[in-house]
C-alpha cells in the first residue's frame, strides 16, 4: 500500500467550503483509479498514553483546525500513473485554485507513504 498524506490548517471560518473541495477532489481521485481518499476532521486531539497532543506538532493559529487527508495507491506505480492523470485533470487545478484561497497552502505538510508493517 501507497499513501500520500497532507495535513491542512484550516481557518473555521472556510471548513465548510474546504469540505466541499476535498468531496469534488477525492471523485477526481477515485476517477482516476485511487483506492480511496478521505479527509479526517478533529473529534479529539488531546494529549494520551504520555504522547503530546497532535495541534502542539503543527503550530495552529487561533481560529484554525486540523485536518488530515489520506490518498490509496497499491503502490509506487500506480501512485504515479493515477496521479498523472489527476494532474493533466483541469479541474484539479481548479479545486486547487479555491484551496489556496481558503488556506496558507505554504502551511500544509505533505508526505508519500509506503506500508511497512
């Protein structure tokens, strides 16, 4: 398994219309052969089992949440072959466009992923 995982500082004033741009994107994805991609809300972020809390990682500004988004390839290959299919997709770059007014892209941490255990 192959993911790739962003994590978004969302100002609470725009959650909703980010939502919507997230549901428009993983369609996109799931068009082009994704296994899956889900976004993850907040429900409890507080410190347990002696971790720190997650918002202490990610410098949250005050009115802001966090959200994690997941997106499902088998692997490297096929990451790369649905992912250039996303990129030549004009409305990604669009849903991109609205992203970017809604949030700090500079401020969203992104990373791939391969199962290891």
């Amino acid at each position: 398994m192959y993911t790739s995982l962003y994590i978004y500082r969302v100002p609470r004033d725009n959650v909703a219309a980010f939502l919507c741009v997230q549901r428009e994107a993983a369609a996109i994805y799931c068009q082009y052969g994704a296994l899956g991609d889900e976004t993850f809300g907040p429900c409890n972020l507080e410190a347990k089992y002696g971790c720190m809390p997650f918002p202490a990682a990610f410098e949250l500004e005050e009115g802001e949440d966090v959200f994690v988004s997941l997106s499902r390839f088998r692997d490297l290959a096929h990451h790369d072959e649905v992912m250039s299919r996303v990129d030549a997709d004009d409305r990604i770059g669009e849903l991109y466009e609205q992203v970017t007014g809604l949030l700090d892209i500079r401020r969203v941490m992104r990373g791939e992923f391969e199962r290891v255990v």
